[in-house]
C-alpha cells in the first residue's frame, strides 16, 4: 500500500489561489492557528474573570451569574454552539448578520473554553490556604488588590497543568471550524481528499501538523510552569493532566 502513495502531490498546482496544495496547506495552519490563539485569549480572559467572580467572598449575585455562565456553556456540545452563533445569534442580534465566519467561530470557542477555565481558575483560587486571603486584607489591601496581588497570582500557579491542556484542547477543538466553512486544516483536508483522491497522504500530513502544534504548546506550557514554580511550595489543588 505504501508504494501507491504520493507525496509530490503537495507540489501540484490545485489550479486556485495557491500556487501548490503544499502552500494552501500551509496557509490552513495560519487558519487554524489564528483560530486558536484568539479564541485562547478570549478564553482566558473571560475564564479569570468569572472564575474569579465565583470566589468573590459576600457577592452571592456574581457567584450565581459565574455559575450560571459555567451551566450554560460547557453543558452544550461545542458543534451546536457553533452552529448557534453562525445561524442563530446573527438572527436575534442583527448588528451581527455581517461579521465573518471566523469571528464567530473564534467567539464560540473562546466562549465554550471559558466555562472551563472558569472552573479550573475557581478551583485553584479555592485551593488556596485561607491565610493568604486574611494576610491580603490584614495588610489593608481593598478586595481588588489582594485577589490582583496575592490570590490571582498563585492560583495561576496552581492552575497551569489544566491550562496546558485546555489550550491544547482548544487547538484541536478548531477543528470543528469547517463546519461554518472557516478554512483550516480540517476543511483543507476535506476540500483536497476530494479534488485529488490522496486521502491517506492529506490526513497524514495535517495529523503532522496537529501533533507538531500540541507538542509546541505542550512545551511552552511546560517552561512557562517550570519558569513559575515556588520552590518549596506545595499545590495543593493541583490538578495534572497537563504534561
């Protein structure tokens, strides 16, 4: 079977915007990886934010909406929210009915990954000794600055092994950005299994690539850990997974 393939075919003119199926091979990687990497910030963003609303001590309010935010998005299965925002919040929404395919995608994503590093980013705040919050308000610092100076800073410490594998995660989770016709490796793959018959060498070449970017991530997550340790300090809710 093996002598029938034919890797040259990435040197082959695709006859449209690409001069070779290398190239727009190539380009789907920038796709996936601009997908990614945005999606990762809002993930981020919005996960400290409300899992940090859902420590915040007397505000049973933001705790409810912090919850509520948690339920709602990491309960439904991440093809429909994409489906949702590509034909159902344009609808209700109309400001919205002429922003790009990729903008909502990287906002489905980034909305989905949120409620799970929302929960990582509560977890880790509650897994810190009660001490350091009392140690923060004993030194007079307002409920803002002791989670900015003392809280926020060694749950993320916590928190960094089930990050590496949310971003991970996220990576491959853009896989399912070809279903609103985004194009990245997933809808490269499609698209040219199709046009050229050479299913084993595209799906080879673009799992390559998925495996080179989590192994990239994997070791930058790795360095960033090792980068931030305490040493003598122990993580009490640290949770593995990540390496």
């Amino acid at each position: 079977m093996g002598s029938n393939w034919d890797w040259q075919m990435f040197l082959q003119d695709p006859g449209g915007e690409y001069p070779t199926y290398w190239q727009w091979m190539m380009s789907a990687w920038g796709w996936t990886v601009s997908v990614s990497v945005l999606a990762l910030i809002v993930a981020l963003v919005l996960g400290f934010v409300i899992g940090t609303l859902r420590t915040l001590p007397d505000s049973p309010v933001w705790a409810r909406l912090g919850n509520a935010w948690v339920e709602l998005f990491r309960n439904i299965p991440l093809l429909v929210q994409i489906f949702l925002w590509y034909h159902v919040v344009p609808a209700l929404i109309p400001p919205l009915r002429g922003v790009p395919s990729f903008v909502l995608v990287v906002l489905a994503l980034g909305f989905f990954t949120s409620a799970r590093i929302a929960e990582q980013v509560r977890s880790g705040i509650q897994a810190l000794p009660r001490g350091q919050r009392y140690a923060g308000m004993a030194m007079g610092f307002t409920t803002f600055q002791y989670y900015r100076y003392v809280l926020l800073p060694m749950a993320f410490r916590i928190i960094v092994p089930p990050l590496t594998s949310e971003t991970m995660n996220i990576f491959k989770n853009s896989s399912v950005a070809f279903a609103v016709s985004v194009s990245e490796l997933t809808m490269f793959a499609m698209q040219v299994q199709e046009e050229t018959s050479r299913g084993i060498e595209v799906y080879l070449a673009v799992t390559a690539l998925y495996i080179v970017s989590a192994f990239a991530i994997n070791r930058i997550m790795a360095f960033i850990e090792k980068r931030l340790r305490i040493p003598g300090f122990a993580l009490p809710g640290r949770a593995g997974g990540g390496h």
